[in-house]
C-alpha cells in the first residue's frame, strides 16, 4: 500500500510538472492615469476677477480618474494574435455619474500576411496618431492637438493593411478602410 501511494505520488507530480511547462499566450495589463487634489484655501482676490468661478468649497480634497485601461492580449498562434481594451473615463461619464466604461480595442492581426506587413480587422487604432504621439511623445500628460480638438477618433471598426515598404522601416504604409464610427 505504501508502494503504491508513493508511486501515486510520483506520477502525480510528474503530470502536475509537465503541465508547468506549457506557456501561457495570453496577457492581462491595465494602467490607470489620475490625479489627487486639495483645495487648501481660497484667493481673497478672486472676486475682482471678472471671469472666475467664487462659489465653491474650501478645504476639498478629491481623486480625479482620467483613464483607466484594461486590456488582453492573446497569441492564438505566431501568425494571429487578438486584443481586446476596455477604457473607461470621467469624460464619458455616464448620465447617472458614473465612470463609463466602453470597448477601445477588439480586433484580430494577422502578422505576416505577406513580408513585413500586418493585416488587422475590428475595432483598433487610426493612423492619426502615430505620426504626432511619435513626434511629441509623452502621451500621458495630454492629449494631442487632433485628439484634444476631436478632428480625428483614435479608434475605428475597420480592415487595415500596414507594414514596411523598406526592410529597415525606414518607410511605412498604412491603409485603412474604416465605417466612420469612431470611438
């Protein structure tokens, strides 16, 4: 009997070790941007202003949530790979008040489709904001100028082709055909 528990045993963990081995292809990840904020006193100056705001507490404190993002990523194989983002904002708060929570990306890529280049279909990103994001950098802090005057969505239901024309990237491609929906 004793034999047979510890050979139990031994095959058990030999399973429960093979089955470690198998990597994992998908990925949770999510940031969140936000503020904090205390109101510490009131200027007394501020009713010679003409255009200024006076109603309102003193000694406030509060969080400010600008965006939170939580997103999975999934391998289905080295060809195709899915992602699915959910964002939720004050921004598009809902008509009770609270944070709405909405889909920013759900799309599948198909990589490689033909030497160096991606073809995308579903809800994902315009070319918009590649070129500036790149350009101006940091992000996080603000909006780009697109972006903050609302001229182009971030996000489309759409079929995308876009890859390198050159093998060292140096020039690139995107082609976008999009229903106009944005996000």
């Amino acid at each position: 009997m004793k034999k047979l528990i510890i050979l139990l045993f031994v095959f058990s963990s030999f399973n429960f070790s093979v089955a470690q081995e198998v990597t994992n292809k998908g990925r949770i990840s999510g940031y969140m941007f936000g503020d904090y904020f205390y109101n510490a006193e009131r200027d007394t100056g501020i009713a010679s202003l003409s255009n200024a705001v006076n109603n309102g507490k003193k000694d406030i404190s509060g969080i400010q949530l600008r965006r939170i993002y939580f997103t999975y990523d999934y391998d289905i194989s080295e060809s195709f790979s899915t992602r699915f983002r959910l964002e939720a904002d004050q921004v598009s708060n809902t008509s009770d008040g609270k944070i709405g929570v909405f889909v920013k990306d759900a799309y599948l890529q198909w990589k490689n489709i033909f030497k160096g280049s991606d073809f995308i279909f579903g809800i994902q990103p315009t070319p918009a904001f590649e070129v500036s994001e790149g350009i101006w950098g940091n992000r996080l802090l603000e909006k780009t100028i697109m972006d903050l005057r609302g001229i182009v969505s971030s996000r489309d239901l759409a079929i995308t082709l876009r890859g390198k024309i050159d093998s060292e990237g140096m020039f690139k491609y995107w082609l976008m055909i999009g229903d106009g929906s944005g996000n």
